[in-house]
C-alpha cells in the first residue's frame, strides 16, 4: 500500500484535506476514485484521468484494487 500520504495523481491534493470526496463522506471509508495509478480526489479529476490515459492508450479496463491501507 501507499507508503506516504498520498494525493491525487491528476492534481496533487492530499488525502484528508477538504474537497477530497471520501466513499460515504467518511474518510475510514478510503477515497471514492483510484486507478492502478493512485487515488483521485473528485469526479472531475476522475474523469480526467481516466480521458487521459484512454487517449494515450493506457487505460486499465478491468477495475484497480483500492491502494490505501485502513
């Protein structure tokens, strides 16, 4: 798992600061978006990731594992 504490791979928010969606709003829930890349903070990030690496041909179809550890 993350050795660090981690943020977002699109823009560099990190994990626990206001405005990184959580699963269930609660953040012992993990965050609500990932990839095999790391974890993203939002919908809009998400989306961008997710066009970006569709357009380089990196896209991942098969769901990632969450990479935070509780």
């Amino acid at each position: 798992m993350l050795a660090r504490t981690p943020s977002c791979v699109e823009c560099g928010l990190a994990w626990g600061r206001p405005g990184f969606a959580c699963h269930g709003d609660d953040p012992s829930h993990g965050p609500s978006y990932w990839s095999d890349q790391g974890i993203l903070c939002s919908v809009g990030c998400a989306t961008n990731h997710f066009d970006k690496r569709r357009a380089d041909g990196t896209f991942v179809p098969v769901p990632a594992d969450c990479p935070v550890e509780f």
